[in-house]
C-alpha cells in the first residue's frame, strides 16, 4: 500500500511539473531541465556520431525526432484576441519607399518533387513576394502597399492555399523543407503586420494559418538535432507570439533547450556538421533558427535564452562555430564531415564544402547587435556591415543598442 501511495505521489509532483499553468510571459520556463535530456554518455556519443558512421546518418538515433500538437482555435478565438508583431518596429526616421513586386496567384495544389535539392519554382517565386512584402510591411511607409499585402494574403486565405501535397511521402511524412520555407515567410509577413489587422481579417486569416503550422509543428524527423526540426519550432515560436499562444512559446523554449544540451563544447551540432560538403551550410541553417528563436523570445518577451547554460555550453557557442566555418571553411568542415552521397555531396566535398551559408549568415549581426562586447564583433561587422546597413535596416554602428531582427529568408535559403 505504501508502495501505491509513493508512486502516485511521485506521479503527481511529475505532471504538476510539467502542466504548470502559462497565463502570462512570467510564467515561461527557460531555466529548468528539459524533458528528453540524453545521459552524459549518450550525449558524448551523440558528439561522436561522425567517428563510427561509414556514412551520414548510419548511426544509432541519440534523441529521436518529434513533434508538437499545436492548439487548434476556434474562429472566436481570432475574433476577440488581437495580434501582436513579435518583430521589431522601425520608427519613421528608419522607413523607406519601397515597393512589392508582382503578387503571386494561391498555390492550392502542390506537385513536389522530392528528389534531394530539387524545389518547386513556383513556391519559390511566392517566397520572394512573400519576404519582399515584410520588407515592405516593416520598412515601407505606404499604407497602400500594407493593403496590397492584406489583399494577397486573404486572397490566398480564402482559397485555402497549400492545402494538399505540402507533405513529403517518406518517414513520418513531415511537411516539405521548401514548404515549411514558404510558410515561414507568409507567418513572417502576418506577424509583421499583425497589429494592422482587424477583427474580420483576422477571422479569415487565422484558422488558414493556424491549420498550416498545425502541420508543420507536428513534423518530425528521424534525429530532433535536425535544421528542419528547429525550423520547425521556429515557425511555432512565431505563431505563439503573434496570436499568444503560451504553450506553443515554451514548447519553443524547450526545443532550443535541447539543442544547448545536445550541441558540442565548440558550439557544433553533431547531425548537421556530419553532412560531407553542406555540413557547414546546415549546421549554419540550425544556429541561425535557434538564434532567432532567442532573439524573438528576447525582443516580444523580455525572456532571455542567451543565458540558458549546460556545463558551458550555450546558444553563444554556436555564434563561435559558425564564424569558425566563415574564416576557414575547408578546415573547419573536415573536423566533423563524412560522405554523404544522398544529402551533402552533391553541393561540396569534405574538403570543400560550400560555403552558400556565408551569404545566409547575416543573422550573425542580430547576434551582435545584442552584444556588442562580442570577441568576434569586428569579423561579423567586417563581413555584413554592407549588407546589414542597406535601405531596409538602420546603422549597428550608430545605435549598438538597439534590438534587431533579421527577416528569417534571410537565414532560410
């Protein structure tokens, strides 16, 4: 009898620990240990998956994929509760004119095409609109362009866009990487705008999304250490901030947790550098979500995750590996790097990986923008300064303060 009672004791002190009421930004979680946290030793083996493998992948799974089941709302929902733009807000000093290229017709109806590296070109033709639209809605000072916007996006609300073929047909059947992209860049361009949006707006465009992250939050792959994974929960993040959706938020925090535990002393990320000549671009593409995962948190909340530590490790390793790979790829790469004839050979070799992630690391200057005391400031300056400093964005240099946030194209390519 005693026996009963301890276990139903600790049965509940376990699920109070984890079914804590979220009713406010307060009542997130960024310091506890998260659920799933491998053992020492699997995590040391996890960092050494690239010694014993023949090939990427063929290794013994540390930390299995998974996924979310984000809240369904009901229409009421979006009615009575107004959005917020977890992004932040240029003053008027900062805004340009600027215009939008041509709007994409709704893609209802996905073919895909799932052979490695091959995309769907009319999905990427919307991306483009789509990312030059949240230029246009945080940088742009026409009202007139901020309602050409809310047109394409109800239009394609109303025709249910991207309601069939977006999923992959292998494994669990996850969405498509190139459309968990466009998905990411029409959530981006809601939530820029999302405090501009009235109630019927959001009537319409709320259920439409709410169904698309649905599906993308409940992806998962054969590894959780994936970059598809913390796009994943990227897009998660994004949706719970804009519509305050506290669970999907910590489910979130907890998935960059993870990451922090499961990710090497040097700031790497074991599944991704493993990947011959793309294991630079892919490790880059899974720093650069989880950085803005943080960032976001950090921006909308006030919640800081840069100060979330395991023995040492942090999101701030990870800033350091990636500068790494920019100044000496070659070298860099083949640390971790093995053959990888269906996922990383195609684009580059051990040896000489591609170095695509360079141009789609510019997500490094959030990072120092928000520390501006960063040993490695002057390389990420020196290296994006150009880029960063465009019509789009105001100085780092004149205001080393101020908060940032990078449209996530940016980081998706």
């Amino acid at each position: 009898m005693k026996k009963i009672l301890v276990v139903f004791v600790l049965l509940i002190l376990t699920n109070t620990s984890y079914s804590k009421n979220l009713n406010s930004y307060n009542d997130l979680d960024l310091t506890s240990k998260p659920k799933k946290v491998l053992s020492k030793s699997k995590t040391k083996a996890l960092w050494n998956v690239h010694k014993k493998a023949k090939e990427c992948f063929e290794h013994p799974t540390y930390g299995e994929g998974f996924g979310y089941k984000l809240t369904k709302q009901k229409e009421d929902y979006f009615i009575k509760n107004e959005w917020i733009t977890p992004f932040y807000k240029l003053s008027d000093e900062d805004k340009h004119k600027i215009g939008l290229i041509r709007a994409p017709k709704p893609l209802e109806i996905i073919k895909l095409d799932e052979n490695y590296g091959e995309e769907v070109a009319e999905a990427n033709f919307a991306m483009k609109y789509f990312q030059e639209a949240a230029y246009v809605g945080r940088a742009g000072n026409k009202e007139e362009n901020i309602d050409k916007i809310k047109t394409v996006l109800l239009d394609w609300a109303k025709k249910d866009a991207l309601r069939k073929g977006i999923n992959v047909s292998w494994g669990k059947k996850p969405v498509d990487w190139q459309m968990m992209v466009l998905i990411n860049s029409i959530l981006t361009t809601t939530a820029v705008i999302a405090d501009k949006l009235d109630t019927e707006e959001r009537r319409i465009l709320g259920p439409w999304l709410n169904n698309l992250v649905k599906k993308v939050a409940k992806s998962r792959w054969k590894d959780r250490q994936d970059n598809k994974a913390y796009l994943t929960s990227y897009i998660t993040m994004i949706w719970g901030l804009m519509i305050n959706d506290l669970k999907a938020i910590q489910h979130s925090i907890d998935v960059v947790k993870l990451a922090v535990n499961d990710m090497r002393p040097d700031g790497s990320f074991p599944i991704d550098t493993q990947r011959s000549g793309m294991g630079l671009k892919y490790n880059s593409d899974s720093y650069g979500y989880l950085l803005m995962m943080a960032s976001l948190l950090k921006d909308a909340t006030g919640k800081d995750l840069f100060n979330y530590e395991v023995d040492g490790r942090s999101l701030h390793n990870g800033a350091d590996f990636v500068i790494q790979g920019i100044m000496d790829p070659s070298k860099t790469n083949q640390k971790y790097a093995i053959s990888c004839p269906g996922a990383g050979d195609r684009w580059g070799s051990i040896e000489k990986p591609s170095t695509s992630f360079v141009k789609s690391s510019t997500y490094l200057m959030v990072y120092v923008s928000k520390f501006p005391d960063y040993k490695n400031l002057d390389i990420v300056v020196k290296k994006y300064n150009e880029t960063y400093n465009n019509k789009y964005l105001p100085k780092i240099k004149s205001e080393p303060s101020r908060v940032f946030t990078l449209h996530p194209m940016l980081i998706s390519n």
